[in-house]
C-alpha cells in the first residue's frame, strides 16, 4: 500500500503533484468541507504532510497524526511549526533551502524600486485617464531615485545576502543587521535596528520571524523617517502593522512595499487605499521556475523520510 500523505495547502505544478500522486495516497485537506470528519476518518493513515511555509501544521492537528513521519514543507520558513515538539515526537521537519533564494530577492528589488518609483501608482494614473490632466492636480507626481539608496537589510540569512548582491549592482551602500557580523560580508554591520533605519532611506525585511514578532515598530519607522520607505518579504509578524499603518498615514515614512501581512490574506483596509504603498498577495517565491524546485525537494525530503533515512534538509532529526 501506497503510504499515506497529508497535503495541507495547494501545489501548483502540475508534474509535481502527478509525482505524488503516483508514490503516495494524496488527502488535500484544504479541498475538504468537513477537516475535523475528514482527519478523524485518515489521520491514522498519515505519514508525511505537506505544509505551507508561512502556513505550517498547528500541534493540535500533528496529535491527531499519531503516525506522522515527516512534515515537509513547502518553504523556507520554520516558524509555523513546532520544531521543539516535532523533535520530541521524532518528527522529521524539512524545508526547501536555497530553492527561493533568487526569486524572493528579484521581488525585494522588484519592489523597491516599484515604491519609491511609484510603478503601481503610475500605473494606475494612466488606466483611470489621468494622464492628459499632467500638470492639473492628481497627475503625476514625481518619484525617487533607487541608484545609490542606502540600503539596509535585516536578516543576512541567503535571501539577505541575495537582496544585497542586487542592491549593490544599483550603486547602492548596504549595511545589515542580524543576530552577529559576518566576517564574509563587505557590507556594515549595525547591531541596532534603530539605528540601521536611521541610516537607511530604505530598510528591508528579510529575517526569520522567529523571536523577532513586532520588532519593526514606530520608534524604528521614525528613525526610518518621512523620506524612507520600507519593503517586507520576509514575515508580516515582523512589523507591527498599525504602527506602519499609522506611520504611512501620518508621513512619518515615504512609503511601504508589503508581499507579507499580519493577518493573510486579509489585508488592512487602510493599507489598501493607500497610493505610496505596493502591495502583492504573498508571492514572492510564486514562479514556475521556484516551485518546480520547491516541488522537487519536498518529493525527495518525503521520500528520504519514508525510506527510514535522515533527510537531507531536516532540522529536527
Ligand atoms: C511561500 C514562504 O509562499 O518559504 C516560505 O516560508 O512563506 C513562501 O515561500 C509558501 O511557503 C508557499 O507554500
């Protein structure tokens, strides 16, 4: 018998999801109307689950897997599981490292640029017939410059080191901040945040939620200041968003690119309305390029796993 997979959110290449349908007996559970009827009735069954990685897998419904293997995840993010408990269980937990790394960081840049060059809300001056009115007031304002922006990065993890290898072909100066200095880096270490949005015109979020819930907050967006503009692609729980909410409205920043939120997919209904701000629905790993590669290491983590080897890109066992 084929062993038993659990796959909590949808993949969208479709050659993945016929490799695993030929190896393993798929459950979706995100098609499924009644979860709690449903897990009762296969959770038995389950060895390997398939997660999202900003979505993870809760406790409550890995103590309904009692047969749980592996939980492979469908992503680089590690903060929406347990790892501690999953160790305890012998619950082999991977994610795709190093798959996203490009994609994430061109969307970083993407973004940057997009904000401070008003990319979205020009575009949406020329679809609305706006254009013709140029000088009349609700025209087209004029932008920022991105070449030569100080940079400054939060998390020199591999997208960190990404964003900074781009932003440097700009012209841009790169300082970063993150747990310790890296000796391997050209660029300025600044230990406090505080301090690295001070010296900044534009501060990027690339740093793993963990333990670090809330730490962009109003003191750091005014160091930021009323000419710098913020871009997050990393977690939305890293920015406390209605003190963002509150600095955009007041001007106290420039402007926001935001592919992260508390609270997905809802977005604030301030965020919405406001034209200094880009936003995008979570998908800065979403290319066919990427997710055929994050595809391709979540079927090779499943199968390590479910032939009673260690996986390559395990964190817990
Ligand atoms: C994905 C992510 O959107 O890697 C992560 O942690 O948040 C994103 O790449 C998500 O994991 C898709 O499942």
């Amino acid at each position: 018998m084929k062993p038993g997979i659990l796959q909590l959110s949808p993949i969208l290449i479709p050659a993945i999801n016929e490799r695993l349908e030929v190896l393993y007996n798929v459950h979706r559970l995100f098609e499924q109307a009644d979860k709690d009827a449903f897990i009762r009735e296969i959770g038995g069954s389950i060895r390997g689950v398939i997660s999202g990685g900003h979505t993870g897998i809760t406790n409550a419904l890995m103590d309904q897997l009692p047969n749980l293997e592996v939980v492979a995840i469908n992503g680089v993010g590690t903060d929406a599981v347990d790892l501690r408990y999953s160790r305890r269980r012998g619950i082999a937990v991977t994610a795709t490292f190093g798959a996203l790394t490009e994609d994430v960081a061109d969307l970083a840049i993407g973004l940057l640029i997009a904000t401070c060059r008003g990319v979205a809300s020009g575009d949406r001056i020329v679809r609305a017939g706006l254009w013709p009115t140029h000088p009349h007031p609700g025209a087209i304002p004029l932008s920022r410059r991105f070449s030569g922006m100080r940079i400054g990065i939060v998390g020199m993890g591999r997208v960190g080191r990404a964003i900074a290898t781009r932003a440097a072909a700009f012209g841009c100066p790169i300082s970063y901040t993150d747990l310790h200095a890296m000796e391997d880096l050209p660029y300025g270490f600044v230990p406090d945040l505080r301090q690295l949005a001070r010296d900044s015109d534009a501060l990027v979020l690339a740093a793993s939620a963990d333990k670090a819930e809330g730490i962009v907050d109003a003191a750091v967006l005014d160091a930021l200041g009323r000419h710098g503009y913020l871009v997050n692609i990393a977690r939305g729980k890293l920015v406390n968003e209605a003190d963002l909410i509150a600095a955009l409205e007041a001007g106290r920043i420039a402007g926001a690119g935001l592919d992260v939120f508390v609270d997905e997919p809802n977005v604030p209904a301030q965020l919405l309305a406001m034209d200094q701000v880009v936003l995008q629905a979570h998908r800065a790993s979403a290319t066919i390029e990427t997710r055929t590669a994050m595809g391709k290491m979540v079927l090779a983590s499943l199968a390590q796993a479910l032939s009673g080897q260690r996986p390559e890109h395990s964190l817990t066992t």
